[in-house]
C-alpha cells in the first residue's frame, strides 16, 4: 500500500523544536533575519529564526475547498486608477482603460535576462490554484482561491543568477517589499491573475498581485508593477512597508 506522509506546518513545528533541541536555531548564520541589527526588531529576529529552523523549507500552508471560500473585503488602495495622483498611478489608470494588454510585469537585476511579462505570457507558464485563508494584521482572515504562476517559474524564465537573496517588489501604488528565496521560491507564492475563477479584480490588485501565504496578507503586494532581485537585504527603505511599523517578516 502507497502511503502519503502530510507533513502539516503544525505538526513541522512541533517536531521541528523538538528536534532542534534548544539553541540550535540556524543551520547557517546567513540566515539570521536581515533585521537582526535592529533593536527594535528582536522579535522578527526570534520568528524568522524559529521558523526557518524548523519548518522543513517547502512545508505547504493548509489548502481548503471551494466549500470554505468566505466573503472577502478588499483593504488598503482598491482603485488606484482612480484619482491618480503619481505617474505611477496614472499610467495604471491608462493600463486599466485598455484593460491592461499593455501592462507589463518588469523582471530586473540578478538575472540573467531582464524581461518584461505580459499578462498572457504570465499565463503561458505553468498555473496553480490554491484556496488559501488570508490573514491581515488588523484581525481580519478571509478564505479565496488564487490562480497564478509560481513566482518561481517566474525567476527562472529571467535566469535568475546564483547570488541572488531576495526579491523586491514595487507595485503602481507604491508599495515596496521583500522576501527571502525561501519564500520566493516556495511553491505556494505566486503571482496571482485569478480569483475564485475569474480575472483577479482591481480591488483585489489586479491584473496581478502577490500571493506570499506563509506570511501575513500585507506580504501579498496588490498591483504588481516591477520585481527587483538582489543579493542584499532591502526593504524598500523609506518607502518600504516596514516604514508602517509592521514586521518584515511575518511568518504565519
Ligand atoms: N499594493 C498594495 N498591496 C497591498 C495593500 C495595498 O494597499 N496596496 N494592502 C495589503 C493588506 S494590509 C492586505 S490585508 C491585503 C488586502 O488584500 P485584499 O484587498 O485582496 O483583501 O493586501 C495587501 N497588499
Ligand atoms: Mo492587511
């Protein structure tokens, strides 16, 4: 008999402290959080460590049916066309009125080939659905189904070099944030173009946003407008997320 061993993040983290046995955090000290120098971060620094330590690195977060898909508010910037107040969001509004066959994702710097992606060579590559719950740091969760391509077919198709680390995203409204490869490359981030079988709605970050499900929902960037990777930590700096006070790592 064929048996199929699940490994659940809980169960991971269970036997994963277990077996770390203590003080036997990082396999690596590469791998402490990029954050690790600031004070006032100690506790990412505890999280990301922890985690990193012991959940095997391609644990899957848990995966619904479509009987659990719940309502789902759209939060922060949900029309950015609208009102457009940068270039950005300006040329997001023109991208929207020709219902984005122009919009181009960007793929820049540790790369082999720099290229730009349309939305239908996006959708060329190989797809994933996941219906995934969504937490949001204000209390809220929320349960959908998200087709996409892994971010990870993505970096390859652009050839990405070896020394890259991390992965920059900036969206039209000008958020910016980073993940590590382990998350960049773990099989449940994806760019997502679809919702609950349709095309992702603007509300929700369309044509394209991030789905980063191992960590909290403000991780899953809305608008996807150009992805940086590079080999050294980068938060965005002043215009990073972080700026709002919130965590850079936030591993649920
Ligand atoms: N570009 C962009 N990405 C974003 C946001 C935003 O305002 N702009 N809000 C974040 C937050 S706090 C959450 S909870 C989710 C909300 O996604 P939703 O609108 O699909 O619910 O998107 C995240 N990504
Ligand atoms: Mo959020």
């Amino acid at each position: 008999m064929k048996t199929t061993r699940l490994i659940t993040r809980r169960n991971a983290i269970v036997t994963g402290l277990a077996a770390a046995g203590g003080f036997a955090l990082t396999r690596n000290w590469h791998e402490l959080p990029p954050t690790y120098g600031n004070l006032l971060r100690m506790g990412d620094a505890v999280t990301y460590a922890a985690h990193r330590a012991v959940l095997p690195r391609q644990s899957l977060v848990r995966e619904y049916t479509r009987a659990d898909i719940t309502s789902f508010p759209a939060i922060g910037t949900t029309n950015p066309g609208k009102g457009a107040q940068t270039p950005l969001l300006e040329a997001y509004g023109r991208l929207q009125r020709g219902a984005f066959a122009d919009w181009r994702l960007s793929v820049e710097g540790l790369v082999a080939t720099p290229r730009t992606f349309s939305l239908a060579e996006l959708q060329q590559l190989p797809s994933r659905t996941q219906i995934t719950r969504h937490t949001c740091e204000e209390g809220w969760t929320a349960i959908a189904e998200w087709t996409g391509v892994a971010l990870s077919h993505v970096l390859d198709a652009a050839g990405m070099l070896p020394a890259a680390r991390f992965v920059v995203s900036h969206t039209y409204d000008g958020w910016i944030d980073s993940i590590d490869l382990l998350d960049a490359l773990h099989p449940q981030t994806i760019l997502a173009y679809g919702m609950n079988q349709r095309d992702l709605p603007i509300p929700h970050g369309g044509p394209v946003r991030l789905r980063v499900e191992r960590q909290l929902g403000y991780k899953s960037l809305k608008f996807l407008h150009r992805i940086v990777i590079v080999d050294k930590f980068d938060d965005g700096g002043k215009s990073g997320n972080i700026q709002n006070g919130w965590a850079w790592y936030t591993g649920i």
